[in-house]
C-alpha cells in the first residue's frame, strides 16, 4: 500500500483517556478488543469455549460497539480469526471494503488465552512475536479484508493489522483485569465468587443476563484500559502518537529521550559504543562487579519415570545481590592464614598406586 499507517494522537483524541461522544475523521484507526469465556476441565486437554464478547470503537466515525456471539456448545464449536473478524464489523455495522487503508487494533488481556479459544490457534501462532508468552505484533502486518463470503481479487481493502496485549503495559501487582480495572474509576471489572467461575457452563444455564453483563463488561475494560494506559504513557513521556508495546519499552523512550537531552547524539549514541567516554568511564567497574549467572537443568541420556523440575524464583539474583556487603573496590582482600590441619593416616607409597 502506498498510503502511510494511520497514528493515533492519544492526548488530543482521548483527553483524560476517555472515549469522547464524536470521532475524528481523519484518524482511520479502529480499536476492537476481544474476551472469550469457557468452561474448564471439560476434557483432559481442552476447554469448552462458551462465548465470544468484544467491544470496538472507531475513531473516525465516533462509533461504539458491544457485542456477545455463542458458539455451538454441543458440537465444541470454535470460531477462526477471520470467523470472529467479521462478525464483530457486521454486528457493528461496519462493511469490510469501508476499512481501505485503515489500522485495526485488536486488543485482549494475556492475548493467549484469547488465542487459545481460536480454531486456527495453531495457523496463528507462526504469524505473531512472544513477549511473556503472549503473542502480539511489534511491526503492523498488511492484511485484506474482502467482501463478505467472497474471494474476489478486484473486491477487497487492504488494512493493517496490529494485536496489542493490555497486560504488557502494566506494573507488578496490576496485571490481572481485576485490579488493572481499578484505573477505569466507575467502571470496575464486575466480582464473581470463585465458586462460579469454576463452573461458568452453570453460570451460562441458570442466570444468562447476567453472564452476558459480565462476560461484555470484561471486553469493554480492556478497551477502555488500552486507551488509558496509551493516554498515560503518552503524558509522561511527553508524546502523542506513540504505541506503546510494553511498559518496559516506555521507560526506555523516557530514558532515550533524557539521554539525548543530557549527552547530545553526537557525545552518546545510546548503543553504549566502546569509543565513547560514557562507555569507557564505567565499563571497568562493570566488569569487575558482574560476575555472571547460570542455571542449567540437565540430564544426560533417556530416563522414563522420572519427573525434572526446574524451580526459578522470582528476583533471585536481585536478592542475593542485595545481601552482599559492598566490597571495597581497588584493595585486595586480606589472605586469611589457616594451619594445615594434622592427619595421622598412613602415606601411600608410589607402589601402592600402581595396579
């Protein structure tokens, strides 16, 4: 495509990171987040997927859409990523060839639980990048999007195609739905009993409404978080357009950003570049302090029978460094002087060690 990716202004289109009543007409630019529910433990290997909820919203035209889809329970039907593409554009009135040139975003919360619940799951896996076991796109894909039960070379739109995972942009301890929807005040992730969401199959038979309520209200905080977080780390980095992939990757645009203010691009070029005094200043104190890490889990030849565990806590290496004392740098440590302890065993004669 010869046209340039449609970028969002999250400060300007989204104030305070809320949705506003009017789009923007020249923003072409349509956010659907996804949620599936399903019942676990239904087979030794696989879940029963009960439904399909999104919320979408498209910023050019101001629209904003819920929906709910339930797939055959009885036949164990899946959806494929197409199937469920154009379902959410039909239930929200949108025609597919209207999407020339436009970016969609698909937004979930741990996108591989997302992921899991799609028929073509496996076809899927080989499009898409890994960050903490969750796949997401860090470069927009180019896609077509034809006519609907139609292959027609001459009736398509040609898009971009972005998956972003909410999860990713999260602090520590924020990172489940339930708390990170405590950003959205008001409008807060709907409690359920642990009891309940063991057996969400039963939830679905006996209170259906009420399923329909908490299974939507999990698309809409997604959405509606991906644009607060896109907000808020565009405010404190002092952007605009920015899509953020990770947290991580926003403090580093931060940290980039001083850098240059503080070193110049042509004193540090942030690549850490032997030649540059920044680098040389502090490398051998680099090198003195680290000392390296390894954890290998191994075992040589076959075993059956056997089940290896490879246990790895969380900061380990962090809290053992903590518990060093801080050594002092440039003087040696004193040599400790220990007697050689006294052995009354019988020495060994060189005909002794002979065969």
């Amino acid at each position: 495509m010869e046209e340039n990716i449609p970028t969002i202004n999250w400060v300007k289109d989204f104030p305070d990171g809320e949705i506003p009543s009017s789009g923007n007409p020249n923003c072409r630019v349509v956010i659907i987040a996804i949620d599936s529910e399903y019942q676990t433990g239904t087979t030794a290997y696989t879940n029963l997927c009960l439904s399909y909820q999104f919320a979408l919203y498209d910023i050019s035209d101001g629209i904003y859409q819920t929906g709910i889809f339930f797939p055959d329970i009885n036949k164990n039907e899946r959806f494929s990523l197409t199937e469920l593409l154009y379902k959410i554009l039909d239930k929200s009135g949108i025609y597919p060839l209207a999407l020339h040139a436009y970016r969609i975003i698909l937004v979930a919360h741990y996108f591989s639980a997302e992921w899991a619940m799609l028929r073509d799951k496996k076809k899927l896996f080989m499009k898409f990048e890994y960050i903490r076991k969750s796949m997401v796109t860090a470069k927009p894909l180019e896609t077509a999007l034809f006519e609907k039960d139609s292959r027609d070379d001459d009736c398509f739109a040609s898009c971009w195609f972005d998956v972003r995972d909410t999860m990713l942009l999260l602090p520590d301890g924020y990172r489940s739905l339930e708390k990170a929807s405590t950003f959205l005040e008001g409008f807060e992730k709907i409690p359920l009993d642990d009891s309940i969401k063991a057996n969400m199959y039963e939830f679905l038979q006996k209170d259906p409404n009420r399923f329909i309520e908490y299974a939507i209200r999990d698309a809409e905080v997604t959405l509606k978080l991906f644009i607060k977080l896109q907000f808020l780390l565009n405010a404190i980095n002092m952007e605009e357009e920015k899509l953020f992939l990770t947290l991580a990757g926003a403090t580093t645009n931060d940290f980039i950003d001083y850098s240059k203010e503080a070193y110049g691009t042509e004193y540090h070029n942030l690549q850490f570049d032997r030649k540059h005094s920044v680098y040389k200043e502090f490398e051998a104190l680099a090198t003195r302090s680290y000392m390296g890490g390894l954890n290998s889990s191994y075992h040589v030849g076959k075993a059956k029978g056997y089940t290896f565990i490879d246990i790895d806590f969380k900061n380990a290496y962090p809290t053992a460094m903590n518990l060093i004392e801080i050594g002092m740098f440039g003087t040696p440590p004193p040599k400790k002087q220990e007697k050689k302890k006294e052995t009354h065993e019988p020495e060994l004669t060189l005909t002794e060690l002979l065969p």
